[in-house]
C-alpha cells in the first residue's frame, strides 16, 4: 500500500538530510506547516533527467562557418 510522508517546515530546517534521502528513494513527501499541508516534494524522474541533451556544438559551427578553417589566435 502506498503512504505518502509527512515533514514539517520544521523537518526541512533540521532534518534536511533525512528527507533528501526519502526522495531520492522515490517518496513523495508533504510539507506541513500548522498541521496543514501547504506543499509537496516530489523526486524528479529518471525520464526527466535523461531528456536534457546537450546541443551539437560541432554541428552549430560547420552550420555557421562551413569547412573554414579558423585561425588560433594567441588570445586568451
């Protein structure tokens, strides 16, 4: 059965350590403040990681300059 943890604002300040690793574990957490939930944590997906791509820089430059060769100046 699936329980959803509760930390207070409380929690977060003193036991931020112990929550992290709740999420990282894959808990969706509540935040409390007052016995009233006034937020929920939950951990990022291994999907939503892996969709960032990094440009093709390479592929940028040959679109931009073509098979020029560029001179390396000694700036720096």
């Amino acid at each position: 059965m699936y329980r959803m943890m509760k930390a207070s604002v409380r929690d977060l300040r003193y036991e931020f350590k112990k929550i992290e690793r709740l999420l990282r574990q894959g808990e969706e957490i509540q935040i409390t403040k007052r016995r009233r939930v006034i937020a929920r944590l939950v951990p990022e997906s291994e999907e939503g990681k892996n969709k960032k791509k990094m440009p093709d820089f390479r592929a940028r430059m040959r679109k931009i300059f073509g098979d020029k060769v560029l001179a390396v100046s000694g700036a720096i």
